[in-house]
C-alpha cells in the first residue's frame, strides 16, 4: 500500500510540462520519427495536448535539454529530432556516479565481461577500413613506434577499443562498451609518481597484445578474439592497479569537455586530459 501512495504521489508532483514532455515522446514513438524528422508546430502541439503555449515551449524545452530535439525558432521554427549523442549520455551518468564510490575494480569487473563479447561479435563486420583503423591505432599507442607523448598513446589505446565497438552490430551493448570507454578516458588517472618507464612498459604491453587481437580478427577467429580480450582486460585490471591508476573522485564534466569516440578513432588525446588506459 505505501508503495501505491509514494507512485501516486510522485505522479501528482509532475508538472503539466514533464506531463506534456512524455506525451510527445510517446508520439515520436508511435509516428516512428526518425533523426532529421520534424515534431508537429506548437500551435499543433498546443491543440493536440490542450496546453498553453507556455506549457509546450517548456516541455520541447526539457527535451532538448535531454538531447533528444533541436529547437529552432521563427515563423517555420519548432522540435527536430536528433540522435542523442553519447556525450550527453555520459554527463547524465556522471551525475549519477557523483554519489557513488566507483573503484578500479569495478569498472574492470564490468569490462572483463563485456569486452571479449563485444570484440568477438564485432569480427564478422570488420572492414578493410577498420582493420586499417585498427593498425593505426596501434602504431599511435606504441611507444617503440610512435612519436606521440606517453599520455597521447594512453589515450590512443582506449580507441583501440572503440573501433572494435562501432563495428559491432548489437547498440546496446555497443553503446555500454563506448560509455564505459569514456568514463575511463575521463575518470581514470595515475599517480605523479608513476614513472615514463612504467608508462612505457604498460603501452608496450598494450600494444603487442592488440597486435594480437588485430591478426585474430584479420583471419575472423571469433574464439580467439575473445579470449585474448579476455587475457587483455585481467591484464590491463593489474596493470592499471600496479601503476596506481584511480578513479578521480566525484566528477561532473561539461558537455565540451567530451569527445565522440567514432570522431576521434585515429587522432589521438588531447594533452588537456589525464592519461587513460585500455
């Protein structure tokens, strides 16, 4: 019965704007909108859901903050929809880990089960252009090749990963590897006295075992490639821990501080950000 009362009372708290915000939703659901599809005027809106024009404005506004429309405005102006792009996603998740205690262990407890899925699902649909992605990736994270600052390979090793993820048929598991590559990227920093040798060690690692991974894939062994990802991610949970790797304590970032990852694949860190690692 308490449970009946506190959803009761949850719904009551709701404004007619949320309210309105949750219809049109469930409209863009029905009409099966796409992105680049446009929402109905807000004369329309206001006539559908018998709301004032205020009520729609802050409604369509909620939404946009959700990243789920653009607003334009003018005579023509109104709702578009828009891919919610994965930045967003990550903020919202941050807010929520702003009041949890995430360890290393954790994240990579999370990873060493998804990561050889995900690697092995994405073997069949891996292209020329992908494997050459891939190489790249390795020659930029490979200290005994690469030009490159030791917290750019850092990074560059994380991409790796991304590749691998966008080649991946399945969204949402694709989409929980990318968010977790991107709490890494932004969460995960070493000690000032972790040495350039262990950096140097830890890239080198990294690299040889992607190489690995990479010629599994290149001859489409799907069981291969999930157990050196496997192998790789034990490895990288103890390495990380060795070189006194943490997770940055209760961080929010902005928007512009976030990175696509598909938009980055093959052009490095920037060196604004902490050293990361795969």
């Amino acid at each position: 019965m308490a449970t009946r009362k506190s959803v009761s009372a949850t719904i009551k708290q709701l404004k007619r704007s949320d309210l309105v915000a949750r219809e049109i939703k469930r409209l863009i659901a029905e009409k099966n909108l796409s992105p680049g599809d446009r929402l109905p005027r807000e004369v329309e809106l206001q006539n559908q859901f018998l709301v004032s024009k205020g009520t729609i404005r802050e409604a369509l506004k909620s939404l946009e903050v959700q990243g789920l429309i653009t607003i334009s405005t003018g005579p023509s102006g109104g709702g578009t929809i828009v891919e919610v792009p994965l930045d967003r996603t990550l903020q919202f998740m941050q807010n929520y880990l702003f009041f949890q205690e995430v360890t290393i262990d954790d994240i990579y407890a999370v990873r060493l089960q998804l990561e050889p899925e995900l690697a092995a699902g994405a073997v069949p649909h891996l292209t020329d252009a992908d494997f050459e992605a891939l190489e790249h990736s390795i020659s930029c994270c490979d200290p005994t090749q690469s030009q490159e600052d030791l917290l750019s390979q850092r990074r560059e090793d994380v991409n790796f990963h991304d590749i691998l993820a966008a080649a991946n048929p399945n969204p949402f598991l694709r989409f929980t590897c990318e968010l977790i590559n991107e709490l890494i990227r932004q969460l995960i920093v070493f000690s000032n006295r972790t040495s350039q040798a262990e950096h140097r060690r830890f890239g080198e690692v990294n690299a040889q075992i992607h190489r690995e991974i990479l010629l599994a894939a290149r001859a489409r062994d799907v069981e291969a490639v999930r157990a050196l990802m496997k192998r790789h991610m034990q490895d990288a949970a103890s390495n990380v821990k060795r070189m006194k790797g943490r997770v940055q304590g209760r961080l929010i970032l902005d928007a512009d501080s976030l990175r696509t990852p598909r938009a980055q694949m093959t052009s490095g860190g920037s060196l604004k950000r902490q050293p990361d690692k795969s």
